[in-house]
C-alpha cells in the first residue's frame, strides 16, 4: 500500500487479496488485483493525487462485479468468446450470436 494510506483501505486490499488466493490466483497476481483494485477506489474518491480518467469515470469495481471476467456471472463475453472461435478458426462466427459460438466452441 502507498505510503499515507487509511485503515480502510489496508483492510480492502487485504480483503481482495485473500479473495484473490482463494479463488486459486497466485500469490503475486492476488497483490496485482489487490492493489489495482484499491488504487482505482482511492482514485474515485479523490484519495490520490493522479487519476486517469477510465479509474474516475468507468463502472466502480463494486458494482461491476466480475461482468468483465472470463468466469464471471455471465460467463465469458461475445467478444471472448469470438476471438476464441477465430483463433480455432471456426468459419461462420460472425454470423452468429454469442450461445451460438458457446455452442460451437462446446462451452
């Protein structure tokens, strides 16, 4: 954590980093998240001294809630799921929706 940080958000980034390892991330990656995540929220509530505009303005974290992920509550996305389907080389993937492609690709 920077140096200067609150309470708070020690106790966030050790929350996210447990997380983190329980879902089976490496020790390394659950510190990256840990401290991406928390460093976005500081930066959203006018914690830091530099923010980029994607941490000010994207979808909170919170809210978020893994819709960007590849195993996330919906699944991976169209988007996902057509990059897989063109590096198999699955012809007719552009014409078709995403269940279409998760079918096609056996998800």
């Amino acid at each position: 954590m920077p140096a200067g940080s609150s309470k708070k958000r020690e106790r966030q980034y050790e929350h996210i980093k447990d997380s983190a390892l329980e879902r089976g991330e490496s020790q390394q990656r659950a510190k990256e998240i840990a401290a991406r995540t928390v460093n976005k929220e500081r930066a959203r509530h006018g914690e830091s001294k530099t923010a980029s505009r994607s941490s000010t303005h994207d979808t909170p974290s919170s809210r978020r809630g893994g819709q960007r992920s590849h195993s996330g509550s919906g699944g991976p996305t169209y988007g996902q799921l057509y990059n897989e389907a063109k590096q198999r080389n699955i012809h007719g993937r552009s014409k078709v929706n995403k269940n279409e492609l998760a079918n096609a690709l056996g998800q």
